[in-house]
C-alpha cells in the first residue's frame, strides 16, 4: 500500500510545508481574534441610537446620557462624548467626537494587514514549493537508468502540487474573512458617523451648543 501523497509532501518538502502550516494557524488566530474583537469594539445597536435620539429630542439629555453609560460599541461612545461636550462649541464637540471615534476604527482595523498578506503569500509560496519539487522530480527522473525507477518517480509530480493545493486554500479562506472583516468596519464607520451626524443635529436645532 502507497504512502499517503500528503504525509509525502511534507516528509519531501518539509520546509515549504511548516511555513504553510504556520500562515494557516496564523490565519486562523487571527480570524478567531477579530471575531471576538468585532464583537467587543464593533457594536452599533440601531435600537439605543434611537432610544438616545427621542430622549434628546425631548429635552431629557441626563437620561439620554444615562442610556449610553457603560454601553459598548462606538455609537454609544460617540454619544456619551457628545452628550458630556452638549454646552460646548459644535466644532469642538466634532474634534472630540473623531478621536473617540478613531479609537474603535483603529482597534477594528488591527490585524487585517496580516491577513491580506496571508492571502497574497500563500498562493505564491505554494506555487514556489510546487516548481521546487517539480525541478526535484525532473533532476530524479533525468538520472532515472530504468523505466522502472522512473515510474515510480512519477507520482510525486502529483505530491508536488500540494503545495499550490494548500496554499491557494489558506489564501480563499483569509481573503473571505478579509473581505468579511473590511466591509463589516466600513459598515461600522458609516452608522457610527451617521448617529454622530443626528445627535449633534437634534441638539443643534435645540441651540444646546455654545456659540
């Protein structure tokens, strides 16, 4: 009975195949990680932003600011910022607002580069792994002096390519949860500047700020 192709490979190609091994675990920790800190940083609940919105429009600012206390996300961090900052000038209340802001948009963004890199390496890692153990293969069967030995030579063509095989494979999974991860930021960024750009209108048309 032949030896499994894929214990093959790393017992020929040891090197290429711990660096894949270790891009994937890499990848993994970090997809696990960011699940875990979307669930803490990424918060934007849609129901606190109007239950604040209604108890400012009712001139109940003390109980719209108690309603953002301790709440996470960046929605609620923007309100509490600019619910404490109401008496101040709006441009002021508007610097405030961005650095609360940039806080969670960067703490949101860590570790995303590192699975682009993932995506674009491991392909290309695979794919050198594959040419070295085919140029290995080819030099074998060259000094090959029977067709015997060259017919067994022939099946790690096929070990060859599980290089490529695992690499483009790490690579789809870190470019799903890539694309997953930015466009559910950019979602982020956009309904935390569109609940700061209401509040701030709501307390605007009431002249709360200072002139």
């Amino acid at each position: 009975m032949g030896q499994n192709p894929l214990f093959e490979f790393f017992r020929r190609e040891p090197s290429i195949a711990i660096v894949l091994v270790v891009m994937s675990v890499v990848g993994l920790m970090v997809i696990i990680e960011r699940i875990i800190a979307f669930g803490k940083f990424g918060s934007t609940s849609s129901s606190l932003m109007t239950e604040t919105l209604d108890l400012v429009k009712a001139g109940r600012d003390n109980e719209a600011l108690r309603a953002v206390n301790d709440q996470p996300g960046p929605v609620a961090a923007i309100a509490r910022v600019i619910l404490s900052n109401a008496k101040r000038p709006v441009h002021e209340v508007e610097r405030l607002v961005q650095e609360a802001a940039e806080e969670y948009f960067l703490a949101l963004e860590k570790y995303l580069p590192v699975l682009d890199t993932i995506t674009t390496l491991s392909p290309l890692w695979g794919l050198f792994g594959t040419i070295i153990g085919m140029i290995q293969v080819f030099v074998q069967y060259a000094s090959a002096n029977d067709d015997k030995t060259k017919q067994a030579i022939l099946p790690s063509v096929g070990t060859a390519l599980y290089a490529t095989a695992g690499g483009i494979l790490i690579a789809m999974v870190s470019f799903i949860a890539y694309n997953y991860f930015a466009s559910r930021r950019l979602r982020i960024i956009a309904e935390s500047e569109q609940a700061a750009t209401k509040l701030i209108n709501a307390l605007e048309a009431r002249g709360t700020f200072a002139r």
